[in-house]
C-alpha cells in the first residue's frame, strides 16, 4: 500500500513538471506614474468689531449692548460650513440663565439691523439655548454661500470669502434679584468642517 501511495504522489510531483514546463506566457506591463494625493486645509479667521469680546458692567433686567458683529474669514483651501457654540466658563448661573443673544447675518451692505435685503434672523433666544449645530452659513443668511460640488443646499463660506454675524447681547427683563451682583464669563466658538454634503 505504501508502494502504491509513493507511486501516485511521484506520478502527480511529475506530471505537475511537466504541466508547468509545457506553458509559455506571454506579458506587457506599462506604469502610469507620478500618482500623488494631498489633502486641503480648513481654516478660518475672525475679525470682531470692537467691542467684542463683550464686556458689560452695571447691567440690568432689559439692558442690550449695541451691534457688534464677528467676520468668518475662510483663509484655508477648501470651503467649509460654520458653526457657532456658546459655553460659560464660570460664574453664576442665575445669570447666565437670563442671558439673551440675537444673532444675524449683515446682509448686502454689510451692515448689521438695515433691514436691507439679505440680512436674516440666525437665532434670537438665550444664549444656554443657542442651538451648537445650527449652520450660519446658509443660504438663508446672505453670505456669499456656494456649493462648488453641485450636491447638497449651498451653505459654504468659499475660499477667500466672509460671512459677517451680527450680534446683540441683552440681560432678559425677566432676569430677578438672583441675578444681580452677578457675573458670568462665557466662551463664543466657531467651527468650520469641511463640506460635507
């Protein structure tokens, strides 16, 4: 039985030679060369007004700062949707619960609360309230938005383009002794991602 076992494999081992000797192959091959892949930046700038960051003394129930207003500036590669989020980093918390923002786009002039054609309301309500996922650049905000790629709504700041928010910074009437001699610090982030969509 080994016999025959042995025979069988050395009878295979050579016909596997003799399978592989018999087959020519014929070849080409060309390159195509020089393949590179390079990623884009996001990067924003803000430019504020003057009097941001807010800094308000002797405040009281129904008090709102004037017009400030913060740039979105898109000085990356690629064009990206904006994002803004408020977060308090101390203070009192009576306070920061009557805190009110009203947040709009400048419009065609640039300019905030014209009523001119293009400015919009983004968001009017308590700061703690503000809505971090809401993106201000929209084409509902006049903004000079676009969408390169055809796909999705526009609501990008183009490369080398501003998106101008106006805000207004207000102590709600409703605000009660809990409040007063207080103070609250609070941080105002923009967050730009790359489109998405």
């Amino acid at each position: 039985m080994k016999k025959i076992i042995l025979s069988l494999l050395t009878i295979v081992a050579a016909l596997t030679v003799v399978v592989g000797a018999t087959y020519g192959v014929f070849s080409d091959s060309k390159s195509i060369t020089g393949n590179t892949f390079a990623t884009g930046t996001v990067e924003l700038t803000l430019n504020k007004s003057a009097g941001k960051p807010f800094s308000v003394t002797n405040a009281y129930p129904g008090y709102s700062t004037g017009w400030e207003y913060m740039d979105i500036y898109n000085t990356g590669s690629l064009e990206f949707e904006a994002q803004i989020s408020f977060s308090k980093t101390s203070g009192s918390d009576p306070l920061w619960n009557k805190l009110w923002i009203t947040l709009e786009s400048a419009g065609g002039d640039g300019t905030c609360n014209t009523d001119d054609w293009g400015e919009w309301m983004i968001y009017d309500g308590y700061v703690k309230n503000y809505p971090s996922s809401r993106v201000v650049s929209d084409t509902a905000y006049y903004h000079l938005a676009n969408e390169s790629d055809g796909s999705g709504p526009p609501d990008n700041i183009i490369v080398g383009w501003t998106e101008r928010v106006c805000q207004k910074l207000m102590l709600h009437s409703s605000a009660g002794n809990g409040a007063m001699g207080q103070s609250v610090t609070f941080d105002e982030t923009v967050t730009a991602k790359s489109d998405n969509d």
